[in-house]
C-alpha cells in the first residue's frame, strides 16, 4: 500500500510531464497551419498518424490530469478517502 505522501510526490512530479504533452501538440498543430489558419498534411496517412498520436497524447494528458488531481486531494482530504 502506498502511503498518501508517496502518491502526492508522484503527482507532483507528473504535473511537468502533463504540462510538456498538452505543449507539445499545440505546437504540432500551430506548425501545419497554412496562412489561412488550416492545417495541412502531406498524406492521409499522416493525416491519421497524427491525430492518433495527437489524441493518445491528448488522452493520455487527461487521464493523468485526473490521476493527479486524486493524488492531491488524498493527501489533503485523508479522511474522505480513507487514506493512512
């Protein structure tokens, strides 16, 4: 079991990871964008590629977002959570 100070370090420590994966795709999709303001692909490959890899990201920053906020709130509402 971990204790509530171990998930409040680790959530801690993923608060730079989410922050890098939400820059990383707008800077990706600012970098395709024409002077009209649409996005350009060379392929539609690269077309899907991108936006399974953008959305994972995307997803995944989410989830830790989530994941973060439950670590922090365990640690300062031990009570609720039943946490040791």
């Amino acid at each position: 079991m971990e204790s509530s100070e171990t998930n409040l370090i680790i959530s801690l420590a993923l608060i730079p990871v989410v922050i890098w994966l939400q820059v990383w795709v707008r800077k990706r999709r600012s970098r395709r964008r024409n002077e009209s303001g649409q996005q350009e692909f060379d392929s539609l490959g690269a077309t899907l590629l991108s936006a399974i890899i953008e959305g994972g990201a995307v997803i995944s920053s989410l989830i830790l977002i989530i994941w973060i906020m439950g670590g922090i709130l365990r640690y300062l509402f031990p009570v609720i959570f039943n946490a040791k």
